[in-house]
C-alpha cells in the first residue's frame, strides 16, 4: 500500500501542479474564460488513462501462464525506465519548474491563443496518467495484493490533487525541489523492487537462468502479516530468500540513482544588476 501511495503522489503530483499552475496563471491574467476548456482537457486525459490501464489489464489476463511472466517483466523495466527519467528529470528542473511554467503561459497568452495551455494542461495529465498506469500496473503485479495497492494509489492520488487545488487557489506554494527529493528517494526504492520482480520474473519465463542461487535468507525479517514483511516486501521488493541475481539487480539500479537524487545542487545565483551611474 505504501509503495503504491507513493507512486500515486508522485505521478499525479507533477500533474495537479502543472494543472494547478496553469490554471492560478489563467486566473491572475483574467482569462477565466479559458478554464473550461482546461478542464475539459483535463477530464479527456483522465479518460483516456483510465480507458488504456483497463485495456491494458483487460490483455495481461487473457494470456497463458509463461507469456503473462514474460508480459510482466516487459512491463516491470518499462516502469523502472520511465521512473527513472522521470526522477531524473525532475530532480534538476524541480526547482524551477513553476517559473518555466509561467513563462510559458505568458508566451502562449502574448500570441493571443490559450490554446497551448489547454493542450499543457491536457499532455501533463495524459503523460503521467500513461506512466501511473504502467507503473502501477507493474506495483500491483509484484506485489500480489490489489485491494490494498489500489487503496494506496487512490489515497496518493487525492492527496496530489488536493495540493494542485491549493497551490491554484493560492493557500500553499510548496517547496518542489525538498518534496521531489524525498518522494524521489522513496521511489527509486520502490523502482528497485520492480527491478527484483522482473529478476523473479525474467526467470520464470525462462529468460534469467544465472544467478539463482540463493543468497541471503531473510526469513527472521519478512515475517507474514508484519510491518517489516509489509515494507520489505511491498516498498523495498525483497522477498524472504532473494536469489544472487535479485540481490545484484536491487543494489545495481538502486545505488547510483540515489546518488543522482541526493547528490547536492548549487543553487543558482542570480546575474549581478548593473548599478546606474
């Protein structure tokens, strides 16, 4: 549940705020006229999403046993690939994101069209409408309990929508480059564990056959039905008796990435003003 709230935040977030930007900008510039074709954007991209997860669940149950293992390890690396850009992405243009927002709505209003912030505002909710669905998809599989990661995901979700509602209606300006980092950590963790899924399951279908010897017992930790089985198991993605190449998988995706996320950034000093004489 936790790992599925957290990927619900984190993708909807840069959405709702995209959204939530955009729209305090239409507001402040007196464009009010411009917000219902905004939301109806805003409403198609969610349709869409939802239209193409169901699709895309609907395909993953109609085939047999060893393509679903082959399907799922397909789906599990284009979710950490994703993720991982995304991360990445957003670690370095966090910061600046609302500015560059701004300045880009200012330049579609100068052109006398708002037509670019309706599509803005409808590509952000579909893009990471597209990638939550992937990646959730992805969670839900590894982790074996669908009620519990869709509550999880619903809860992230609302809880992201409700910070773009504030951050539109002007009641909180958010701290992007401090949030991103620590949602940014919790998800490099969690995109880890899919990297250790898709070991498991490049394995069952007979791709992966090195590496399987077992190399750590953690039975004494992940224990059914504990809060440590619960975060070893549905964040972290470790499994009681992780073979050599899950181990290996983990540490290799997980170490250099954290250092991407956490590594210090200069913050950039604005251009000296010159003084008139």
């Amino acid at each position: 549940m936790l790992a599925t709230f957290v990927v619900g935040l984190r993708e909807g977030l840069e959405a709702s705020l995209i959204v939530g930007i955009v729209a305090a900008f239409l507001v402040q510039r007196g464009e009010r006229r411009a917000l219902r074709p905004v939301w109806a954007g805003v409403l198609l991209a969610v349709a869409l999403c939802v239209g193409a997860a169901a699709a895309l669940q609907a395909a993953t149950r109609q085939l047999p046993q060893r393509q679903q293992e082959q399907l799922e390890t397909v789906l599990a690396l284009a979710a950490v690939a994703v993720v991982t850009y995304m991360i990445v992405w957003m670690t370095r243009h966090a910061r600046s994101m609302r500015a560059d927002l701004e300045h880009a709505a200012t330049s579609a209003l100068g052109r006398g069209s708002s037509r670019a912030l309706v599509a803005m505002a409808f590509l952000a909710v579909l893009r990471e409408g597209l990638e939550t669905s992937v990646f959730l998809l992805a969670t839900y599989r590894a982790s074996g309990r669908h009620v519990e990661g869709a509550l999880g995901a619903s809860l992230g979700l609302l809880l992201a929508v409700a910070l773009g509602y504030l951050v539109y209606r002007g009641g909180v300006r958010l701290d992007l480059g401090r949030l991103f980092r620590v949602t940014g950590v919790l998800l490099v963790l969690v995109a880890a564990g899919l990297v250790v899924s898709a070991a498991h399951t490049a394995h069952e279908a007979g791709w992966l056959l090195v590496g399987q010897q077992r190399a750590l017992d953690l039975s004494a930790l992940v224990e059914p039905g504990t809060v440590r089985a619960a975060l070893f198991t549905g964040v972290l993605g470790w499994q009681p008796r992780p073979t050599v190449a899950e181990v290996v998988g983990w540490l290799a995706y997980a170490l250099p990435v954290l250092v991407v996320v956490l590594r210090p950034r200069a913050t950039p000093t604005p251009a000296p003003r010159s003084v008139p004489a």
